[in-house]
C-alpha cells in the first residue's frame, strides 16, 4: 500500500504487518485448527500435519483456511492494530505466537470468524 503524508505530501511504503500475520495464523492452527482436521480425519493429528492442510486443502468454496485467514485478516486489519497498540505497543513491537497476549476467542473477534462456522 502507497499512503501520502500529509506534512510534506510525499509518499511512503506501508509494510505489510508480516510478524503479527504469522502470529495470528499460529494461533488459529494451534488453536482451532488441529482439533478440526483431527475431527474430520477421525483421528489426532500434530501441528505441522495441520499446517499442511492449512495451506493446501481447499474447502467448499475453493479457497484453503490460508486464503481464508489472509482474507480475514486484511478486512479486519485495523481492529487487530488498535488491539495490538493498545495491549502490546503494535505491530512493530510482536513477540510471536508464544509471548502474544491475544487468546483464541479474542483473535476470533477481532477476525469476525466463529470456528464453529468456518469448520
């Protein structure tokens, strides 16, 4: 994205927020997503095995849960920056999926998607 400042009418690049994305979609395939393919496959499944499907299983409208979160998230990307400059100083500053103070019902908040739905 090319924003222009206001003060001297130049433009700057906007970076996508690439480390609280990654943060996000952990959280989503540790949290939820494991469990799901877990379920639909009837049998427990790792991370990683959810990782893959993740991002190479397509779903009924075609898109993988990758697509899907990608989407979700650029919708609602000024929910999820004033949530993170609010309780851990934005994007700039992300820890990671580890340190990240978001549980899983806020992220699906601030996603708009109930897992419940989206399974």
């Amino acid at each position: 994205m090319i924003q222009k400042t206001e003060e001297d009418n130049s433009t700057k690049q906007e970076v996508f927020p690439t480390k609280p994305y990654n943060t996000l979609q952990e959280g989503e395939i540790r949290g939820d997503h494991t469990y799901f393919v877990g379920e639909r496959v009837n049998h427990a499944v790792s991370d990683e095995e959810a990782a893959e499907d993740w991002v190479f299983h397509p779903r009924n409208d075609g898109l993988t849960e990758a697509e899907r979160f990608r989407k979700r998230f650029i919708e609602c990307i000024q929910e999820i920056k004033d949530y993170c400059d609010k309780n851990c100083g934005g994007f700039r500053n992300c820890k990671g999926y580890e340190e990240c103070p978001m549980d899983l019902d806020t992220e699906h908040q601030l996603l708009h998607d109930d897992p419940k739905k989206v399974a």
